[in-house]
C-alpha cells in the first residue's frame, strides 16, 4: 500500500466527520456559524480527553471502563482540597488522585491477572462509591478565578479546553509514534508474548498506561469542573461509553497493536458534532441515541469494511478474484455515496421544518424523560406550543449535568426566544443560566431553582418544603410511632438531597416515629419496590416507607 493510502486507513474517521459535517451544512444554516463550530470542539474536549488515554489500554489490547468514575473521584478530591487549601494543592492532588486510580487498573490487571473488564468495572464501582461517600452526595463549590480558567476561560479567542485538548493530543500523539514507550506499547499490544521475550516488559507497558488513562480522566474532570463552576460526586457517569466510542471510530482496533492519536481525536470531534446536529435539527429525544447508535455502527463497518464495499460499488462478480482497492479512491467513493443518501434524508427534514422557521421559538431543556411526571410535562408543553404558534424544541438530558450544558449551549446558538430550564441540579442549572444571561436569551426554570444567574420567572416549590410535608403526611398515616424507612432519589442530585433534609427536618416533630433505614433507588419505581422489599427483610417491624422516587410520596406497611 503506498504512503497516502497508509495515512488514509488512519484517517478514516475525517471521512466520516466530513460526511456529518456536509450533511449538517446543508440542513442547517446555523451548524456552520463560527460560535457553533467552536461549541462543538469545546463539548467534544472532555470525552476525547478520556479517549486519548482510553487508546493507550486499547492500543494493549485492554479496555478501561472505570474512566467516568475516575473523573469524578479526582474531580470531587480536587474541589474539596482546593477550598481548604488553594489551587496548587487541589490541581496535585486531582492529579494524583487520577494516577494513583490509574495505578491501581494496572497493578489489577498485571499482578492478579484479572481480565481488564472485569477489573476496571469493579473499580468504576469503588471510585464512583467513594467520590459519593467522600461528599456525602454534595457538591462542592469552586471559587478559584484560575481553576476556573480551565473551563471558563480563552486564549486568543478561543476557549482554553479546546487548547487543552489539542495540547494534550499532541503530546499523546508524539509519545505513541516517537518514543521508545510509544513503540513498547505497539508490540505489546500487538504480541504480548513476543514482546516478552524480545526483552520489554510488558507488565510495566501496561500500568504506565492504566497510569496515563487515568491522569488524563482527572485533567477531563478538571474541565468539567470548571465548565459547571462545581464539582459534582456523579459527574462523569456514562462517559466512559463515549470515550471507547470515539476510540474504535477513530481506527483503534480492540484486537491491539494499532491506533493513532488523531483518529481518536476526530472520533471525539464526531461524536459532538452528532450530538450537535441532532439538537440543532430538533431531532426527538426518544430518537436521539438510535440515530446516534446507527452513526457509530456504519462509521465502524465503513472502517472495517471499505474494500468490500469498493468492490459492490465497482459491481465486481462475486467470487472472482479481485485486487485490493486503492485507498486514494476508495474512501472518497464511499464518502459522496453515502453523503448524498444523507443530505436527501436532511434535506427533506429541513424543508418539513421551515415552515415553521419564522415562527416564535423556545427550547426546553428537561432533566429526563424517564420518569411519567417529566414526560407529562414535555407533551403538555409541546400541545400548548402547538395551540400558541411556538415551535418548541425538547432535549432530553438524561439526569446529567454535562449533558444538559451541552444542550443549552447548543440551543442558544439557535437564539430561541426563552430557554425554558428543568435543571439536572441547581448548580449546573447556575451555570447555563449565566450563558444565556451573556447571550441575552430570557429563562424560564421549574420544579428546580438555578443557584445562579438572573431568570423571568420560576415555576416550581420548594423541595426542603416538600420533604417536610412528605415527613408530615406519613407522621400523621402512621399514627405518630412506629419505624420508618426513608428511600431516595438519584444521589448527589440536589432535589434528592434537598427532600431527604426536608424529610428528617420534618422528622424531628414526629418524636414518635424512627428513621430505621436509609438507601437510594436513582428515582426509578422498579428498584424502589426492590429496595424497599429488601429493607423488609432486615428491618421489622416497619410501619412505612417514604419513598420520593415514586407516585405515591409514601406507602403504609404492611399494605
């Protein structure tokens, strides 16, 4: 294979991020505006983070899932360090926090010989339990101007994580490809026996890059941080998906050996720029992630595939004996085939739409739309949009703080005429308060009130009140006596947390009445009704459970 096809297999993901990006032109004119394009490269730095360090193990032939979890661990370590002791002492120790996380993968998977997935999928369990226990499910305030710089900052007018992220690619990308580890870390992964005994030690590869992994998941949780103006113990839940996402795009191969550092950047890049599109596009919530999942499933068969598609394309006779196709012309084929097919599809979307561009516009970011209250919420606001003439875009963002940043970062590209906002918590929804305030977009908040930033109005109660009538209500079904368990939403959330202290704070005017059991059930009526059968049976006799992630606040028992 000649020079330009060689870089070529390493740079298949431009290909696919070029086909998005045609698309996404065509459908929308606001997907090319220089804010947008910058937005995207700024969602995309904290998961290509993750990625740069996730190639390293792939490259090993070794997966780490325990990356989210790391970032929230080093992420809280650093907060709470740093209000005590300043922004050096914090930095290091979120540093050291994420090498020492990173350490312990590699020390498990070398000297127990655990296979890499089951032993960073317990460790994502014990860093996640401990950035929840160290906080007690609080999140903790960053005040320093230069550890919010990270995030919040720029630097020639751009925003300081893309610089970040594009300085941490280049040193990653000069380690792998010039450097005696960079070469260890490809025959390892490539023939670990072999390596071996040609005198590399392969133990050593292999926690180095646990190590790196995890230093680069504690730089994406300084980030984040700093992107939300706090740290929060759940932050980075569900990020480690993403980031093995943007890895095998961008051409890593989980059989080991081969990788590159800015295919992995480009799969980050790709997987914002999707994210991007679909809100930009009103695409539905409900089907966000499918389209999301079908993009990643052809961007992979593209890569693993593209000479047998050559070959359909060039109607070459099945069986017969053919030459493998030059990569100079085989990529670009399938690129213009496989963009014109999507920008038909957008097009025709975009025409549905534009009936209704001149119209008033809001967009409603919703904490989740998996829970029956939320949903009727979304529908009834989407009927009265519908009768009023308001074309009303709604993201869903899943209970997670980054996601909705994300999205209302992208809705105020679209400079809607109110941002309505159900906040994931109130100190995210602080923050995305404050970019609208700059972008001069109206919010509107409910059922939680943003810790920050100006509103026109809020629609909603008091959730310490709420707990405390919860408390009231079951004292008074109960009879004033007997025990009680108390089950709770999704912890280190805000309104869990502020309904669990207005619960004990009601508690203490019904003396007759014990708090027997204290567990969590993530707001989901399915795990609430395992937990609370669970409590039965190491706690009798109980009277009655509260149960806040439900319908019903609380329910007398037996029934």
């Amino acid at each position: 294979m000649n020079r330009f096809a060689a870089v070529a297999d390493q740079l298949r993901a431009v290909w696919m991020l070029a086909i998005v990006a045609i698309a996404l032109v065509i459908a929308t004119p606001l997907f090319q505006q220089p804010t947008n394009l910058l937005n995207i490269l700024v969602t995309a730095a904290v998961v290509t983070l993750l990625a740069i360090g996730q190639t390293y193990v792939i490259i090993l032939a070794e997966i780490d899932l325990s990356v989210g979890a790391v970032l929230g661990f080093s992420a809280m370590s650093s907060a709470m360090v740093m209000a005590e002791h300043g922004f050096v002492a914090g930095f290091l120790v979120g540093l050291g926090v994420g090498a020492g996380a990173g350490l312990v993968n590699g020390l498990l998977v070398t000297k127990t010989r655990m296979p890499s997935f089951i032993a960073t999928l317990a460790t994502m369990s014990i860093f996640a339990g401990l950035a929840l226990q160290l906080s007690q499910g609080n999140p903790v305030g960053v005040t320093s101007n230069a550890f919010l710089g990270m995030g919040q900052g720029k630097f020639l007018g751009i925003a300081n994580p893309i610089w970040i992220m594009l300085l941490v690619a280049a040193v990653a990308g000069y380690v792998l490809a010039r450097t005696k580890f960079g070469r260890e870390l490809y025959a390892t992964g490539d023939n670990v026996e072999a390596s071996r005994l040609s005198g590399i030690s392969t133990d050593r590869v292999k926690i180095l890059a646990f190590t790196i992994s995890g230093v680069l998941a504690a730089i994406a949780g300084f980030i984040l941080t700093a992107r939300l103006g706090t740290a929060q113990p759940t932050a980075g839940t569900g990020l480690e998906l993403a980031a093995i996402a943007a890895v095998i795009i961008g051409g890593t191969s989980l059989a080991g050996g081969r990788g590159a550092i800015i295919g992995t950047v480009i799969g980050g890049i790709l997987l914002a720029t999707i994210d991007n599109g679909l809100n930009l596009l009103n695409v539905s919530p409900f089907l966000q992630n499918v389209v999301k999942g079908l993009v990643i499933l052809i961007a992979v068969y593209l890569d693993r595939n593209s000479g047998m598609l050559a070959r359909i394309f060039k109607g070459t006779p099945v069986g017969k004996a053919t030459k493998r196709p030059n990569g100079k012309f085989v990529l670009p084929a399938i690129a213009v085939i496989v963009a014109i097919a999507v920008i038909a599809v957008v097009t025709v979307v975009n025409r549905g739409n534009s009936a209704v561009a001149e119209a008033k516009s809001a967009t409603l970011v919703i904490s989740t739309l998996n829970n029956p209250f939320f949903v009727s919420v979304a529908d009834g606001s989407k009927a009265q949009a519908e009768a009023d003439g308001i074309a009303l875009d709604v993201q869903n963002a899943n209970n997670d703080d980054t996601a909705a940043l994300n999205q209302a970062t992208t809705a105020l590209v679209k400079k809607p005429d109110v941002l309505i906002l159900d906040p994931t918590s109130s100190e995210s929804g602080g923050s995305i308060v404050q970019q609208a305030n700059s972008a001069d977009v109206p919010v509107v908040a409910f059922d939680r009130m943003p810790d920050k930033g100006e509103l026109r109005a809020f629609i909603g109660y008091d959730a310490v009140e709420a707990g405390k009538n919860g408390a009231k209500a079951l004292c008074e079904a109960v009879g004033g006596k007997g025990n009680v368990a108390e089950v709770q939403g999704i912890l280190g959330t805000s309104v869990a947390r502020d309904r669990s202290n207005g619960f004990r704070e009601g508690m203490k005017e019904c003396p007759g009445v014990k708090i027997v059991a204290t567990q969590t059930a993530n707001f989901d009526r399915g795990k609430s009704l395992d937990v609370t059968n669970n409590i039965l049976q190491a706690t009798r006799p109980l009277t009655a459970s509260m149960r806040p992630t439900t319908k019903w606040p609380w329910a007398r028992w037996p029934p």
